[in-house]
C-alpha cells in the first residue's frame, strides 16, 4: 500500500520548488489578491482536506495527486503561519515554538500508534495520516521559522536562505558519515526545507529595498510552477515506464 515516492534527489528538489511555489501563491492570494490571512486559510484548509482524501482513497502512488496534496500543504502552511503570527498577533518566534510542540506531538501520537516513522515503511492509512499531519504542520512551521530568520534574526532574506541552506548541508553530511538515525535526518530536513523555500519565495517577490528581487508573487508563482510541473510530468513518464508490461522481465 505504500503510495509515497522514493526519496532521491529530485524529491528534495521538488519539495523546495513546491514548498518556495507556495510561498509566493499563498502571499499571492492573501496578499496580492488581498483576501487576508484568515478566510486564505480556509480556502487552502478547504484545498488540502479535498486533496488529502483523494490521496488516501488512491490505490497506487500517482506522482501528479502527490505533489498536489504536497503544494497543498505548502500553501495552507504559509497562510496559517501568517495567520498566527500576523493576524493573531503571536509573533514569529511564538508561532514557531507553539508549531514546534505541535510538531512534536504528532510524531509521538505517530509513534505511539505502532505505525513506524519512516517514510519508507508507511503501509496503512493510518500511517499515511500521520505521514499528512507531520508535513502540514512541519510546512506550517516553516513558514515560521523563515520569517522569523528574514525578518527578525536581522539575516535577511538571502542571509536566511543561506543560513538554512547550509544547515541542510550539514544534515546531508551527517547522513552519510554518521550514525544518527536516517528517519531523524529526514524529517528534520523535512522541516528545513519549507523555511528554505519560505526565505527563498521571499527573497524572489520582495521589493529591492527590503532585500529581495523584486520578481513578484505572480511572476515567481508562474516560474516556479512551470518548473514544478515538468518534473511532475518527468515523475508521471517514469512511474508508466516502469510498469508497462515487460518492464519488469527486462529490467
């Protein structure tokens, strides 16, 4: 039953493109569009409960309803995020620590559960649940955790996406020329990589003076969807490749 991709390096490449795409669309529709932080997150909320049910009654893996409920999350993160730092009024660094607690939460309801943690081995839909649960709320946290690195650590947006960048660097390392546990690795990267995409969504559409590049949340949007749906549509080919008949004799 296990309907999640292999995690290889165009995973991580397609995690940050989806996770930077809903920076920029989840600013362009509360901000740009100027529907707020509050009724967006009822809208994405609404996106992501329709995308999550058509992923877990799904049969197979298909890489197009994956990386749907992945953007999905992605974008809801990011207005819920604003929504309590913002709206609520917590600020950054609360948003982050109680997002954190959430966090940790989910994985010991998910280990507590009997169902194992690693990606890999998500065999039920109970697991995959948990699975959905711990990326929201990680892309949730994310959101956070780049806001409060670009706004008010004093990094910047491109100082944050470096700083972040590097972190993750150094996960890398440690998975390869160390003992900590390979789950543990990939979820903290997991979380990583949303504030990466976070620093890096705002590094593109914020103006020139504040530090970023100025492209715009329509203009960054339309780009990073386009590369997002290549690689889509590459993962679509190869999946239907692998498993036209014969394929398997012949491999």
């Amino acid at each position: 039953m296990n309907k999640l991709p292999q995690i290889t390096l165009a995973f991580w490449v397609m995690k940050i493109c989806a996770t930077t795409l809903g920076e920029t669309a989840g600013d362009l529709l509360s901000m740009t569009l100027n529907v707020g932080y509050a009724i967006s997150s009822m809208i994405l909320i609404s996106v992501f409960v329709l995308t999550l049910l058509t992923q877990l009654f799904s049969k197979t893996y298909n890489p197009v309803l994956y990386w749907l409920v992945i953007l999905s999350t992605s974008t809801a993160g990011t207005t819920l995020s604003d929504f309590m730092d913002r709206t609520l009024g917590l600020g950054y660094a609360t948003g982050s620590l109680i997002l954190v607690s959430m966090l940790i939460a989910i994985f010991a309801l998910w280990k507590w559960s009997g169902e194992s943690l690693n990606v890999s081995q998500v065999q039920s839909r109970r697991g995959e649940m948990f699975y959905w649960m711990a990326i929201l709320f990680s892309n949730t946290l994310g959101t956070a955790l780049g806001d409060y690195l670009a706004d008010d650590s004093g990094l910047g947006f491109a100082g944050g996406a470096l700083f972040i960048g590097a972190t993750i660097g150094v996960v890398v390392l440690a998975r390869y020329f160390s003992k900590i546990s390979s789950v543990l690795l990939f979820w903290i990267a997991f979380v990583l990589t949303r504030p990466f995409g976070a620093t890096l969504g705002d590094f593109l559409t914020k103006p020139l003076d504040k530090g970023g590049l100025d492209f715009g949340t329509i203009g960054s949007s339309l780009v990073l969807a386009g590369i997002l749906v290549a690689m889509i549509a590459g993962a679509a080919y190869l999946k239907n490749k692998q498993t036209q008949p014969g394929v398997a004799e012949l491999s």
